[in-house]
C-alpha cells in the first residue's frame, strides 16, 4: 500500500504544487516572524549592552512607584558623584543630567508637542554617537536620530536652544545619537550636550543617572559595592551587566507584542492555507472514486485507505513545510535588514538568528496542518464503494452532495447566534468587551457562511448567470460549470472570503472613525488654528497661552474668532473634576457638543452645563449642583447635560462665575482661531503666526493638518494590514487556480467534446476565465458583506456616536483585485485545457 501511495504522488505530483505552494507561503509567514523577532531581540539586546556592560557600576535613583504629577523627580545630587569618584575602586564616573531644553525648528517654533529633553553625554556615560561625535565644546550639541529626522536638521548645521529664561543659544550640531529603545527620549527628542553645558540650558545639576568605570583590575561586583556604600539609601546600584541584561528584556518585551501582532496574520495565512489543502484534497479523493475503489476490488482495507490519503499529506506537507521554513528564515532576515534600524534595533550588522522554535513550529504548523486539512477527504475515500470502479467516469460528484435543507438549519444556527451577539455588543457591551462579542460573532457568522456557501453559489449563479447566458456560449457555460459544482466553487472562494472579510472590515472602522473625528471637530470646535503651550516633564504649574495672544488676534482684520479656553481640575466629592469656561466666545455658537436634554445656549451667570458621566443620583435639567471652588462651595442651576467627547467634559462654567471662583487661573489652556470669510489661507495663518512670534514654545497646530495627520495615519496602518492581509490573498488565488486546474483534469473528456462540437481555444479559455473570475467576485462580494457589516460593528461598539462611512473607493478597487486575480488564477489551467488533444481525450474514457 505504501509503494502504492508513492506511485501515486509520483503520477499526481502536478496537481499538488499549488497545494504546496500554500503550504509553503502559510509556513513562510509562522518561521519568518520568530526569525524577524528573534533577531529584532537580538538586536536591541547587543545595543544596550553594548552601551552598558562597559560600565562596571550604573547608579539611579530608587523607583518608589509612580509619583503625584506635580512632584518634583527623583535625582541624584552631585555631592554623590564627586565621593563616587574619590572612591579607589573608581577609574572614573559622570553623571547623566536630563531637563527640558526646547529645541527651536528652522522656522523658529519649538519642536513637538513637549519640550525636548536636554542630556549631558560624555565619553564617560552610556550613550554614544552614531554618527558623527559626541559634543565637547560649550557651543556643540548632539541631536537623537528621530530629532534629526523631523527637524531634517543634519551634522554640521547650526540650532538654536531656549534656555530656562527662554533666551537663545545657537549650536552646531556634531553627532546623532540613536535612542530607539528608550520611548521616552525617542518620543520627545533630545538635545544632548557636554556636562557643564546640560547644567546651564536646563537649570538643573543633579542627575538622573550616574555611570561609573572601574579601576583597572577591580571586578565589576566589587565597584557596584563600593559604589552602593557612598550612594545611600534613597539609589539603586547595580551592574552594568545587569543593567543591560535589565533593558534587553524590556526590549524584548516590545519585540514579544510585535510578534504576538505578526503572528495573528500569520495565523490567518495559515487558516486560509488549510483551506486550500481542503479544497485540494477533497477534490482529488473524489476525482480518484475508480482509482480508491479498485484498490478495495483487489483487497485494501477501509484503514490502509484511509492510512494511503494521511501519507500522502504527511508527505506533501512535510516537504512544503521545509521549504518554507527555509523561505521564512530568508525573509525573515531580510525585513530585519530592511526594517530593522526603524524599529530601534541595529541593521544588517546583527547576527541572523534562527532558533529552534522557528523550525520546529514552521514544520509542526504546516505538517499539522495539512493532515488536519486531509482528515475529511481521507474519510470520505474510506466510503468509496468497490462497485464505484464499474463506473465509466471519474468525476467529482461526491462535493455536491449535502445541498438541501441540513445546510440551511444547520447555517441558520449559527446566523441566529451570531445576531443575537452583535445585538448585545451594539445595546450593551462596552469598549473592548463590545469589540470580543463582535469578534465572535463575525467568526459565527463566517461559518454560516462556510455551511451555506453551496446554496450561495447556487443562488448568486442563478441570478448572474440569467445575463451571462445572452452574453455568449463561454459566459454562458462558465455560469453552468459553477452552478453544477456548488459545493466546490464555495469551498474555492471560502479562502478569498477570509481576506476580503477582513481588510473591508478594517477600512471601515478606518474610514467611520475619520469620518467621526472630523464631524466631531467641526461642529464642536469649527476652528481653524489652536495655540496651546508645550506641556514639559519639568514639575511645577505649566503656564497656559497668555490672554495677550488672544488679546493681538481679536485686534486682527484677518481674524473673524477666537475662543480662550481656560480649565482647572477641582477636587469635587472625593474626585477631581475638570472646571471650564470659554472667553471671547460663545458656548453653544461657537463652542458646541451633543446634549442629551437642555440647551447650551441657556449658559450663563449661575449656571452650569455638565457632561453625562457627572450627572447621578437623578440630577437633570433646572436641578441645582454643588461645586468646590477657590472661593468654597458654590451651587449652580443644571442647564444642559451633554454627551460624552474628547473636547467637552466636566463641568461647564460662564465666564464671569470662572473668572470669579478661580481668580488664580490667568492663563488660557488652549486659544482656538477662526479666520475671516474674506481671508485667504496665508493671512490667516500669518496673522496667527504674528500673535505668538515672541514666544517660540507656544504650539499653533492647523485642525486641518491635524485632520491629515490622522486619516494619514489610519491610511498608513491600512496599507501595512493590507499588505500583511495580502498574502492569505495570493494564498486564496493559488487555491482557486487549484481547484480550476483540477476541475479542467476531470472534465477533460467534456472540453474535448466542447472543442469537436466547434468550440474554440480562445472561448475555452474565456470560459474558464469567466469561471474564476466569477468565482473570485462571489468570494470577495461575500468577504465585502461580512467586512462592512462587522466592521461597522466593531467601530460602533468601541465608540458611541461613531458615524458609519462606506469606503467606496477601497471596495472598488478590492473588487478590481478580485477580477485580476480570477483572471491570473485561470491562465495556466486555460492554456493546458486548450493544448489538450480531442482525439486523445475522447479516445482516452
């Protein structure tokens, strides 16, 4: 039986290439994500311990959990660092100051959000350029790689820095300096200078780190103890071995949630993969009815059957397991060096690393996989009748049976499961619990849809193929080829269907949620510009945008509003409740949101407007609230009570009650800017610009660049889910070019027949063409559905008052790949059905 089962590979290898070409693209995925991460590991590990281990000693202060915002951070003074370096065991040690230091851009406005982080670097602490040299003179700087890249500042160029009075320094800029593992300074950027320089520009001379060398001859344990001893109670001192062993880990971390989110597509490759291993094996065990039942005719068993279609899978599975396997390590490695100094690691210097868990899981998932996949069809060959060899053809029909109303209760079930969940998630369920019961119901729903694809393809064919028969004989006949094969054709498309589910899906959480925060911008704050401060990690009150500023725009021609927002947040019954009131602007013209009952119009003297998460206890509209101010409690009448948003919440004051109640609060939080009707776009923006010309720190931010930023951002993570989504896809169309090339192998004696009753090569090949590409659209049309509904789901879900948007052009051209791909799909399988002989095909039954 077993020289049996090769023979037959040997004589059917064909028709398995593409089934192992799923195999290995779904393996690829699985060992080149453990190959992409585990040398992503390594990388961050070689990189902070090679800027740690060199230190025989790194003190920093003790982590006493996290601290009140206004506190003052934790340093090390530096009385310690100079009995740190009176020590013997000490060759020589520096300390590591970091403040605020607001690096201006070439226009002169500082950069981010938040002030860049002002660092002392010497030859003496663990940081070190990566281009170009660490600053040494009083007028040299170091900037980070990220810095350099958004500023598109270069080595050599000069910067100008404010000091803590807010007066300009100029520097030139010596060296990059590459923190990717570190979030904190790759998110704010830094401006790094020499020791004596960082304590000028940023006011401060303690440390937040101290790195120490030891004395020649000294073990690095007995430094860290000498060290230990001078720095007191209130430091941590550890190794510099441990230290890097420490940050190696945390970067691994970061590494372990990028494989997790990698592994996810992979997994979706892999479920699509089996899918086509499915489709495959199914349609081969029942091409072979004659072949499986001679074989019980001259003696095999029910279990060598059943043992004969299992080998054969093994077999194929293991040889396309290793060779994606050895396809993941190549691509694997190469995304590291392609990708990897994006993500903080270094680049092609790193050592490919190969553990044993990305062979031994790529061989187990695809070997696994494919037995899993040939279980059902190896069943089924166990009933094939000996009597099915009398028969004078070999074709498929054993797909097609099942098609009646089992499929339709049984599909059903899982139809109803599935509505009654997504009714719960979208009345009930909340935030990521409203997003798993959705989850789970798209799943239940995507296998109603498996149960009953048969009847689906029978359906939609009946219906399209009404037009395709007046179109011509080939579309005429590519409607009744699939029609007639039911089963089949979905079990082909079911593969698409995965891929079109679930990049639909995505694009309209993407598009609904853009579509939501420009609604939300537009009627809440139809501005354009706001000016706030950088919010800097220095402890203390954080000034506010002075009333100035929206004193010179309101003077302004080119001006037409501008909306002073000043907030406080005031302890109110045990919780700290944000208080806020809106100058030179009207609260319910100018300034609006949602209600739930009231008008914001009604604000004024006495009054308040609330946000819905503080109205408890029965409080409504005309009730009175009771608020703690600077001046002591003080009751106010309920006017309106409106919905939840990111700008509004809390409570909402007049004016003149704020100014009263909070005289301290000076400063405005935010000065949002309205231009005239009559205005162009550029005398907008310099009459805004002018208003805040004598402080650099101040941030204007256009809303409609924010608006850009965010739909860029949503578009960037579509492509890059597309393009990982992408591949289940080129799996999917390798299954339907499958199961068409099967499908013209068992219909051979029917295309003869086709071609002597005067059908051409060309309409032979349309016809199958046709057949895929109908195939494809059913598969995507299904996958499109299911996409749009769940992922509308999803998104209203997570977020009320998401707004639904139907990403048409994104379907359009999803539905143009579907085309494509039916068309690519049918190419090799027309071409071989078109070269066969019609004598020799006819001759052959």
């Amino acid at each position: 039986m077993l020289r049996t089962t090769l023979a037959g590979l040997r004589m059917h290898k064909s028709r398995l290439i593409t089934t192992a070409l799923a195999i290995v693209l779904g393996v690829m995925f699985v060992s080149g994500t453990l190959v992409f991460t585990g040398t992503l590991k390594e990388g961050f590990s070689s990189q902070v311990m090679g800027s740690a281990d060199k230190f025989a000693a790194i003190v920093q202060p003790e982590d006493n959990g996290p601290a009140a915002p206004d506190a003052d951070p934790e340093l090390l003074p530096s009385s310690t660092l100079d009995e740190i370096r009176d020590l013997p065991e000490v060759a020589k040690a520096d300390g590591v100051i970091k403040a605020d230091a607001p690096l201006l851009d070439k226009e002169g406005r500082a950069v981010g959000a938040f002030p860049t982080v002002g660092l002392s670097v010497s030859d003496a602490t663990r940081y070190s350029a990566t281009e170009g040299r660490l600053p040494e003179a009083a007028d040299e700087v170091a900037l980070a790689t990220n810095t350099a890249s958004e500023t598109g500042y270069e080595v050599g160029d000069k910067v100008t820095v404010l000091d803590p009075d807010g007066k300009k320094h100029t520097f030139t800029v010596t060296g990059l300096i590459d923190f990717g593992i570190d979030q904190e300074l790759a998110f704010m950027g830094v401006v790094a200078f020499a020791p004596t320089t960082a304590a000028e520009m940023t006011g401060v001379s303690d440390f937040t780190e101290i790195d120490v060398v030891g004395a020649d001859g000294t073990e690095d344990t007995a430094v860290a103890s000498a060290v230990e001893k001078v720095a007191g109670s209130g430091a941590e001192v550890m190794t510099g071995q441990k230290k890097g062993e420490e940050l190696a880990k945390s970067a691994g971390a970061q590494a372990d949630v990028m494989a997790t989110a990698l592994m996810l597509f992979a997994l979706i490759s892999v479920f699509v993969a089996g899918i086509v291993i499915y489709n495959t094996f199914a349609i081969l065990i029942a091409q072979r009815q004659r072949e499986m039942a001679l074989l019980r005719c001259v003696g095999a068993q029910r279990g060598q059957v059943f043992r004969s279609v299992l080998i054969e899978a093994l077999i194929v599975g293991l040889v396309a397991s290793a060779l994606g396997v050895l396809a993941g390590i190549g691509i694997g490695y190469g995304a590291y060096v392609v990708g990897g100094e994006a993500f903080g690691a270094g680049g092609a210097s790193t050592p490919l690393v190969v553990s044993p868990a990305a062979v031994i899981v790529g061989m187990l998932v695809g070997t696994l996989m494919t037995l899993f996949a040939a279980l059902v069809p190896a069943l089924r060959a166990t009933r094939v009748p000996p009597l099915a060899a009398l028969r004078t053809s070999a074709v498929a029909h054993g797909l097609d049976k099942g098609v009646g109303w089992k499929r339709i209760a049984g599909g059903s079930v899982f139809f109803l499961a599935s509505a009654g969940l997504l009714a719960m998630a979208l009345r009930g369920a909340q935030g990521q619990m409203g997003l798993v019961l959705t989850a789970v119901a798209g799943i239940l729903a995507f296998i109603g849809v498996v149960i009953t694809g048969p009847l689906l393809v029978r359906a939609v064919v009946s219906v399209v193929g009404i037009p395709m028969r007046k179109v011509g004989v080939p579309s005429m006949l590519a409607a009744d080829n699939a029609r007639r094969s039911p089963k089949r054709a979905a079990t082909a498309m079911i593969a698409l269907t995965v891929g079109a589910t679930l990049i639909t899906g995505y694009s309209v959480v993407s598009a609904s949620v853009s579509k939501t925060m420009t609604d939300m911008m537009d009627k809440q704050f139809p501005v354009d510009y706001q000016i706030s401060r950088q919010v800097g990690m220095d402890s203390g009150e954080v000034e506010g945008v002075p009333d100035d500023v929206a004193d010179r725009l309101e003077k302004s021609s080119k001006i037409a509003t501008v909306i002073a927002e000043r907030s406080t947040f005031q302890e109110n019954g045990g919780e700290p409740t944000r208080v806020t009131a809106y100058f030179n602007g009207e609260v319910g013209t100018d300034v609006t949101a949602e209600t739930t009952s009231g008008d914001l119009a009604d604000l004024g003297p006495g009054k308040v407007v609330l946000s819905e998460d503080m109205v408890s206890g029965g409080l409504g509209v005309g009730d009175t609230y009771t608020l703690e101010t600077e001046k002591g409690e003080r009751s106010f009448e309920i006017v309106a009570v409106t919905k939840e948003s990111a700008q509004m919440f809390g409570a909402i004051l007049d004016k003149e009650d704020f100014a009263a109640d909070f005289p301290k609060i000076k400063d405005n939080q935010r000065v949002s800017v309205k231009g005239a009707d009559d205005a162009e776009s550029d005398e907008v923006r310099n009459a805004v610009y002018a208003a805040v010309d004598d402080d650099p720190t101040l941030q204007v931010t256009s809303l409609s660049q924010m608006k850009k930023q965010f739909d860029d951002m949503l578009d960037t993570a579509f492509l890059a889910i597309a393009a990982m989504l992408g591949l289940a896809i080129v799996i999917a169309v390798f299954g339907i070019a499958n199961t068409m090339a099967l499908s013209v192998l068992e219909r051979t004696r029917e295309s003869a027949l086709l071609r002597a009753l005067g059908l051409s090569r060309g309409q032979l090949r349309r016809m199958l063409s046709l057949e895929a590409v109908l195939l494809c659209l059913i598969g995507a049309g299904v996958g499109i559905g299911l996409g749009v509904l769940f992922g509308w789901a999803a998104g209203a879900s997570s977020f009320r008052g998401m707004l639904f948007a139907l990403p048409a052009g994104q379907i359009a051209v999803f539905i143009a790949v579907a085309v494509v791909a039916g068309l690519l799909a049918s190419v090799l399988p027309g071409r071989k059905a078109a070269q066969t002989s019609i004598t020799g095909a006819l001759a052959s039954e």
